[in-house]
C-alpha cells in the first residue's frame, strides 16, 4: 500500500512541474514572439517597405496573445 502512495505522490508531483513549467513559459514565449514582431515593424519602417502596415498588423496581434497569455497564467496561479 505504501508504494503505491508513493507512486502516486510520484506522478502528481511531476504533473505539477510540468503543468507549472509549460505556463510560466507560455508568457516569455509570447513576450519574444512580440520582440521579433516589433524589431519586424523597425525594419520594414527603416527600408521603406510597404508591409509595414502588414508588421504593424503582426505585432498588434502578437501583443494581444501575450495579454492573453499573461491573464491565463495569473488565473491559473
């Protein structure tokens, strides 16, 4: 009866890591998706391109999964 206790306390330990790891980085990969959308803006600006309302549009979107992303990870704590 013991082992299997702990075989229990085993696993839901590990569930909780894992659980805990894949939602404290869904914010930091959220916030560098951001940073490579943002420094996507300054170049098309810098070049003069005309995608720079399509960046714009990227990066607007990007921003909105980060806020979504950080909401989560504050309910989920």
């Amino acid at each position: 009866m013991k082992t299997k206790q702990l075989i229990g306390a085993l696993a839901f330990t590990i569930v909780c890591a894992a659980t805990q790891i894949s939602c404290s980085s869904k914010p930091s990969d959220k916030a560098e998706e951001v940073q490579d959308k943002k420094e996507d803006v300054m170049e098309a600006q810098a070049e003069g391109d005309s995608s720079v309302k399509d960046e714009q549009a990227e990066l607007d979107s990007a921003r909105k999964d980060y806020r979504e992303a950080v909401k989560d990870s504050i309910k989920n704590q």
